[in-house]
C-alpha cells in the first residue's frame, strides 16, 4: 500500500465530514500562537453556528457568531461565513465574510484516512502560509488551522459540534 488511502476509505471520510458539517450547530475555538508571533491573538472562544444548505445538497454555508475573548483583554464579537462546497474527490473551503461575490478560495480537503482530511496545498495570503486538518470525531469535527509567516506562528483549533439526529 502506498500509504494513500484506498478510493473507498477517501469517498467515505469525504461523505463522513460533509454529513457531520451539515449537521455542525456550534463550536468552540483557541488561539494558540507560539512564542515568535506577534498577533497577540492567543486566546478561546465560543458561538453558534447556523447552516444553509443549497438545494444540489452540494454547497453549504457556515454562519457563525460567537465571542473571543483574547487573554490580555475583554471578550469581542465574532462573526464569520464560510463556504463549503462538496466534490468527488475533495471538500473545498471558502471565506465569504465580505460577502459571496468576494469569497476567498482558502483550499481543498482531501482524505487521508477514513477519518480525517488534510489540505492538497496551503493557501498564500501575502506572506502568510495557512494550511489545515480535518478530523472527525464521535460529537466533533476538530479542524485545525496553521498560519505561519513572517511575523505570524499560529495555531488555531476548532472544534465544532454537530447533531447526530438532524444529518440532513
């Protein structure tokens, strides 16, 4: 075997993920930046996520809306949308927080294992290098983030809960 996984294994973590995002309700969050970074950003947060599924059943958008609170200062509101889209062979990412007609391709999700996703390649922005893992679990999906650049080592984990009894 060469350690990929088997086309039925990729289709199955592919279709596991996608029936645990649409089910996703809400999620929690930290901020865990190295010792370089200079965000400042370290931190955990918390919020809500409503779904939207698109009549194909092949497009599904996150809104999400929640808190952050960084450790040197006071909670701040949180609101994101992002846009994931089902294909064959691949989950892909989207960032729509300034709206459709300005989403941001972040990167696409392949299988590498029947239970978690890694991205086929990191997305740029500027300097920064942002890469990504998806892992399901029996109540979550953990996907965690990597961002690093000149001035940024981060790591951001998320976890996102999701309704075994409302898969759509």
């Amino acid at each position: 075997m060469s350690g990929k996984p088997e086309k039925d294994e990729w289709l199955t973590a592919i279709i596991r993920a996608w029936n645990a995002l649409t089910s996703v309700t809400a999620y929690r969050m930290r901020s865990e930046p190295a010792a370089q970074s200079n965000s400042g950003w370290r931190g955990e947060g918390e919020g809500q996520v409503r779904t939207q599924l698109d009549e194909a059943g092949v497009v599904l958008h996150f809104f999400e809306q929640g808190t952050f609170k960084p450790t040197q200062v006071q909670s701040i509101e949180s609101r994101n949308v992002f846009r994931w889209e089902l294909n064959d062979h691949h989950l892909a990412l989207y960032h729509e927080r300034r709206g459709p007609e300005n989403a941001v391709f972040l990167f696409d999700l392949m299988a590498v294992s029947d239970h978690s996703l890694q991205t086929r390649s990191p997305h740029l922005c500027g300097q920064d290098v942002y890469d990504a893992a998806l892992t399901l679990h029996d109540t979550h999906l953990e996907l965690i983030w990597s961002i690093n650049g000149p001035h940024k080592a981060e790591r951001l984990v998320y976890h996102y809960q999701y309704n075994h009894y409302q898969r759509r």
